[in-house]
C-alpha cells in the first residue's frame, strides 16, 4: 500500500519535528521567566500561556477544518498545514540564532502552531481510514501511532541533544523535517473522497458532525473520557519545571522526561500492530486509564529521576493502550462522510485535555505548587474513570470493536472521472 507508507512518512517527519520544536520551546519558555527574576510560579504560569495561546485558535477554529476536511481534498490541506509550521520553525531559528527570541515572540508563534494543528488534525486523521481496507484498519491505527510515538521519542531528544550542541539546531532540524513531511504527502495519490451534502452550509455540517457524537453514546463517552482524564492529569507542560527545579537534570534531563512515557506508549503501540486487542476493549480503556491517573501521582512526589522516568514509562503506555482503543472504536463507529467531522470534534477534544490542560497544569502550578497540582491532576483522572464507568455503561460493555451493522455494509463510492478535479480545489 504506497499511499499509506507515504502517509506514514509524513506522519512521523512532522511529529519528530513538532516534539523537538514543544520541547525547546517550554524550555526557552521556562528559561527566560527564570532568567528575568519570576519565581518558580510565577514562571510555570508563562508555560500555561504556551497551552493557553495554542488551544484558542484549535477552539476556534476546529469545527470549520472539520467540515473543511470532509469536503476539500484532505492532502492539500495536510500540506498546507505542515507549510506553516515549517514556516514557524524557520522563523525561532532565526530569532535564536541572533539572540532576539523572547516570550512576545514565542507567545505569537504558539498561536500559528494553534491554527496549523487545528486543520492538520481532522484532515489527516479522516484520511487514514481511506488508505487501507476497512478489516485491516485497527493495524493501520496501531503502525500510524508508532509512527507519532516514535515521533515522541525521537523528537524530544532531537531538540534536547541538539539545543545542548546549539541552541538554534532543534528548529532547524524540525524544518528539514516538515520539508519531508510535505514531500511524503505529495506522493499520495488520489483517495476515495466522501460525497459531499447537496445544499448544506458550513455551519449545518459542523452542527450535523458534533450531534452525531452526542447521540452516538459510544463516540461521545470515549472522547469524553480521554478529555477529562488528560486534562486533569496533564503532567508534560511542567516538566521544565521538573527539569530545572526539582530534579535538577538540565536539558538532556529534560529530553530523557519527554521521552519516557513515548517509549511506553510506542512499545504499547507496537504490540498492538502485531496482537491487536479483540476483546473486552471497553473495560480494559477504563482500567488504563486508571493506571495512567495513578502512575501520574507518583510521579508527582518523586524526586527521584529513575522512578521518576519508570513513572513516565506506564503514564505513556497506560495512555497508548487507551488512545488505541478509543481511536479504534470512533474510527469504526463512524460513518465515512462524517469521519472529518467527528475527527473535528474529537480533535478539539484532545486539545482541550492537551494544549488547554497545559493551560491548566500551569495555572494551577501557579497557585497550589508544581507537586501538588501533578498529584491532584492524577486523583482527578481516577475519579473520572469511576464516574465514566457509571454515566456511560456501554464502555463497560463493549466488547469488541466491531461496528453497527448499518456501518458494515455501506457501498463504497465510485468517484466519476469528471468530479476528480473539482474535488482537488478548494
């Protein structure tokens, strides 16, 4: 299968490059409030702006790149996204590379990375699903989430090790890196596009997308869990703060944390494309998410960087074996000319749990301490699980991924030799 190998490449380049860039730039974040004289605080509250300023604009404008990816062609708009980005990449490697890098500039930077990933994410995502049969479509799910946990991986010891050697490098690697992401893409070739509503407004799709995840009690219990259990226990944002402050490692130290729970969650990731789950995958996405609220906490009390990483580690594969069951369920569970749509909604809602539960891991730093908030956050996500367990009872009862039946058997689309080119333009 080219097409999905190409995508595939795509993925990983961009993810390698989106890790090393968040990496540096929490540091740099952390680095100057420090510098300048805030306080342990009040600088961890600077690093809530970065979740802040990047979850406005996904907020924003989600629902528009979802219905944008159900109806343009979900490759052009991927580029576009990944062209932006390398832009912002370009633009912090200029800006270290003469010493003029401050927060006004890494406040704005965060806000095009905001309104890149909030239309790279639902295009990509409901292209996927196109590239492959739908039997086989779990595996795909499972190689696609190597290729972003090894972006995990790699990507945050690409912008530690490299900042380490020169300050500049990580954006400058992180640019040749979209470079390729943008050329994989290109060498997708034309995929089946879902048909398009007659006489339907922008703002009636939205709306048709994000009813369809609120009746269907299996979508929204999935993406709701996930969006309260890693907003509250969202322990990444403060890892400079660990770094610097508490573990006292440096950079490299730094790197190491960001890594830790991206091993978890590829290992996780990588046994599942050659086991894949296939039973009770609703109570097993409960228990892990459980595991990952308690590994959470213990992380928070650590002061030690072996326990700590080993903490990292199940965080991260508590956390895979989650995604991949969520993922797996929502994909199969929707309709193909809604998946762009629904991919919105849920897009939004990891954001919400990543990039605004930053936001919130930063503010409450500020106010109750770094320590405290960790641990509060990974109670939090326990008590969720508990309460999902109890509101959505179909997440106890799932047992396989299959779907509804009416899902099984829709026609696959034919599209005629005169619709190709209308469908490539915007």
């Amino acid at each position: 299968m080219p097409n999905f190998r190409a995508y595939w490449l795509s993925r990983l380049s961009m993810t390698l490059a989106q890790y090393a860039m968040m990496l540096i730039i929490g540091w740099q974040t952390y680095n100057i409030a420090r510098d300048s004289g805030m306080s342990v605080a009040e600088s961890s509250g600077q690093l809530a702006l970065i979740g802040l300023l990047q979850f406005v604009p996904l907020f924003i404008l989600t629902p528009f790149s979802g219905w944008a990816a159900d109806h343009f062609d979900r490759r052009n708009l991927g580029r576009l996204t990944v062209l932006l980005q390398l832009v912002c990449a370009g633009l912090l490697a200029w800006l270290t590379w003469t010493d003029a890098v401050s927060l006004p500039w890494i406040f704005g930077v965060a806000i095009l990375l905001g309104i890149a990933r909030a239309f790279a994410g639902p295009a990509l995502s409901a292209l996927a699903p196109n590239l492959v049969p739908k039997a086989i479509l779990p595996n795909a799910i499972a190689l696609s989430s190597i290729s972003w946990q090894v972006g995990m991986i790699v990507g945050p010891a690409v912008g530690g090790y490299t900042y380490a050697i020169f300050p500049s490098l990580p954006y400058i690697t992180a640019a040749a890196l979209f470079l390729v992401s943008i050329t994989a893409l290109s060498f997708i070739g034309k995929v089946p596009q879902p048909p398009r509503p007659q006489n339907q407004r922008p703002i009636h799709a939205m709306v048709e997308g994000l009813r369809y995840v609120v009746r269907n009690k299996m979508v929204l219990g999935a993406i709701t869990l996930d969006l309260f259990a890693v907003f509250l226990a969202g322990a990444t944002a403060l890892f400079p703060v660990y770094a610097r402050d508490i573990l006292q490692v440096g950079e490299t130290g730094l790197a190491q944390l960001a890594m830790a729970p991206a091993v978890g969650a590829a290992l996780t990731a990588l046994y599942f494309s050659f086991r894949p789950l296939k039973t009770n995958v609703g109570p097993k996405m409960l228990w892990a998410v459980a595991l990952f609220g308690l590994a959470t906490i213990i992380f928070g009390f650590s002061t030690s960087m072996p326990l700590s990483l080993a903490m990292l580690f199940i965080v991260g594969a508590a956390d895979m074996f989650s995604v991949y069951i969520r993922q797996s369920l929502i994909q199969l569970h929707t309709p193909d000319e809604k998946r762009g749509r629904v991919s919105s909604v849920s897009l939004l809602t990891i954001s919400a749990s990543n990039e605004f539960g930053d936001f919130f891991s930063g503010s409450l730093a500020y106010a109750i301490g770094p320590v405290a908030a960790v641990v509060t956050g990974g109670t939090g996500a326990i008590i969720t699980v508990a309460m999902w367990a109890k509101i959505f009872p179909v997440l106890r009862t799932t047992r396989t991924f299959d779907p509804p039946e009416e899902l099984q058997e829709q026609p696959v689309r034919k599209t005629p030799p005169e619709e190709e080119l209308q469908e490539q333009l915007p």
